[in-house]
C-alpha cells in the first residue's frame, strides 16, 4: 500500500496551518509541535528541509518562527512531500535500472503510469486547497425495498 510518512504527513499539516494562519505571522516549530502534538525535534528538522527547499522563509528574533515563502496557492503537496521524502517511487526498481528481473518484468511500466498519475494529483493539490472545510455530505436519497412472498425484491 501506497502510504505518506509521519514526516510528511508533519509537513503537511504545518504547511495547512501556515497556510490557514498566515494573518498571524510566523509561527515557531515548539508552537505548531505543541497545537498538533508532533515531537518538536522531528517537527524542527522537518521545517528546515522546508525552508531550504524555499517553501518556508524562517525569521529568528523575539516574532521569529515559519511563514510561507510563496502565496499557498502556488505550493503543490507534491512539493512538499518531496522536500521532506525526495523522489517519490512506488516501486524499488523506478529509481534504477539495475534490476535483476528486468529483463522479464511485466509491471515496471505500468507502476510507472500510476506513479506519475499520483504525482500528477499532487501537483494539481495545493496548500491552500487543503484549508478550505471538507463538503458537507451529500444527502442521498434512501429507497426501501419490501419483500415479496417469493424473495424478490419491489421497489
């Protein structure tokens, strides 16, 4: 299964807050480690790969912390993801050729598709999309099924 680290999962969700918070000014690491329960040394590693990957800009001094170094429109979470993991890969044998079934594999091609189609879906995802409130569920509508003496169903 397809699945984000913690590290990435921290990234993100400090991106959203940011993102969401940006009024506010900058916001220190202990700060968002404390609000989402994150462990602060992870938390603080995490935010320089950020900074130095240039999504974040950090400020030192009494108001220092993290701010967004772009508008949040303009930062994909495949951006962020790859600042925290690097290249994204579904599977070992996309980040080389050296393979020893390569000659006779039969789904290193269409990995590759989804690999691409995942991060396609990333890119198109930004930061600021991520603030916005999840929809309301949509009401369907139920249909009650009755019974007839053979089992079959009437609508």
């Amino acid at each position: 299964m397809l699945k984000l680290t913690k590290k990435a999962d921290y990234g993100l969700i400090a991106m959203r807050h940011l993102a969401e918070h940006a009024d506010l000014g900058a916001c220190s690491a202990k700060d968002l480690a404390e609000m989402y329960s994150i462990p602060q040394e992870a938390l603080a590693k995490i935010l320089q790969r950020l900074t130095k990957a240039g999504l974040l800009v950090s400020q030192y001094g009494t108001n220092g912390g993290y701010s967004l170094a772009r508008d949040p429109r303009q930062i994909s979470a495949f951006e962020v993801i790859r600042a925290i993991e690097g290249p994204l890969f579904i599977t070992s044998c996309s980040a080389s050729d050296d393979c020893e079934q390569s000659d006779y594999c039969t789904i290193r091609r269409p990995l590759l598709k989804v690999s691409r189609s995942i991060e396609e879906v990333l890119n198109r995802l930004t930061i600021w999309e991520m603030t916005e409130p999840d929809p309301e569920p949509e009401t369907t509508e139920l249909i009650t099924l009755g019974w007839r003496r053979n089992n079959t169903a009437k609508v």
